[in-house]
C-alpha cells in the first residue's frame, strides 16, 4: 500500500508521461516523448539512435502496459498506475530490477550529449520537453546533486529515484525529482 505521501509524489511520474494531458497513458504519449528529446539531439525519425530510444521506451512501456493495465485498455489511469508501483514497492527484487531499467532509461534521456553526467542544462531540457516550469528546476538541481560536483551521476540518479518511490522523509531532495509536489 502506498502511504498519503506517496500518493502526493508519485502523480508527477504520471503527468511527466501523460504528454497530451489527457489523464491516460498510452503508447502515443510515450512515442511523443521519444519525438520530443530526439528532436532536442537532433535525431530524425528513422536514425539510428532514435530508433535505439524508440525501443528502450517501447520495450519499457509494453512491460509496464502488460503488468498495470488492468483493464486491458491499452491506457494506464493514474489508478491503475498508483496500484502498479504499490506492488512493485513491496516486492524488493521486482522493485530493484524496476528502479534499474527505468532509471537507466531516464538517465540516458536526461544525458543529452552522452557525457556520463547530468549537467544543470539537461535537467532544465527535462522540464522545457514535458512543460514544466524551469525555473523549479533550477532551484532545486543543487539539492539533487547530492555529492556536489556539479552533476548528477547515474548512481545519484538511481538513488534519487528510490527517495522518489519509498521516502517517508518530506525532505529527501529525490521527492522532486519530477518537479515540485503539490
Ligand atoms: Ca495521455
Ligand atoms: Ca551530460
Ligand atoms: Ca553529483
């Protein structure tokens, strides 16, 4: 079971996939977001690397379509999204694979020129492609930057993202992650 805190966080995770803001999941939404950072790295559809992240996104959305769409809709309501990572939450190896894949998928989409690093300026590209307010990012890249060498590593990442899943603590910088909680 999701604790009220979580239930405040996790929501962002949806929205940030819910690119038409239509309150559903579905595979146009996540072919939207391969689009939209594709044409950020100036990737054409059909290259090679946008390919590449094309099937990361899909092989990632499928698996998370089959386990969570329960009512074979072929659309996740934040319902039906909530329920799916209470479970996922409460089963540690499922929850560690989970946190591995996804958070290499966003690692790699945050990482525009593949340096190995999160820099201010790719986190601040995150939140202009989905559409949220820059200027959060900014405030709060400092804090995210939890050994403060100026970026986010992919093991900073991975730990942000269970802050982001699990923590209790209203202060632990991964809460926003995904950009402020309402
Ligand atoms: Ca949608
Ligand atoms: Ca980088
Ligand atoms: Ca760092």
């Amino acid at each position: 079971m999701l604790t009220d805190f979580q239930k405040t966080k996790l929501p962002n995770l949806f929205n940030l996939f819910d690119m038409d803001s239509d309150g559903t999941i579905n595979q146009r939404d996540v072919v939207r977001i391969v689009d939209a950072f594709s044409i950020k790295r100036g990737w054409q559809n059909g290259e090679k690397e946008y390919k590449a992240l094309y099937n990361h996104f899909l092989y990632i959305w499928e698996n998370l379509l089959e386990a969570a769409d329960k009512n074979s809709d072929d659309r996740l309501t934040l319902e039906e999204f909530l329920s799916f990572y209470g479970h996922i939450i409460e089963n540690e190896k499922v929850y560690t694979q989970m946190i591995e894949g996804l958070g290499t998928a966003v690692f790699s989409t945050f990482d525009t020129n593949n340096d190995g690093a999160i820099s201010l300026e790719e986190y601040q590209d995150l939140y202009r492609v989905v559409g949220l307010e820059c200027s959060f990012a900014t405030a709060i890249f400092d804090q995210l930057d939890l050994d403060k060498n100026g970026t986010i590593s992919i093991s900073e990442l991975l730990e942000l993202m269970d802050q982001f899943f699990k923590s209790q603590n209203q202060h632990s910088p991964g809460n926003f992650l995904f950009g402020p909680i309402a």
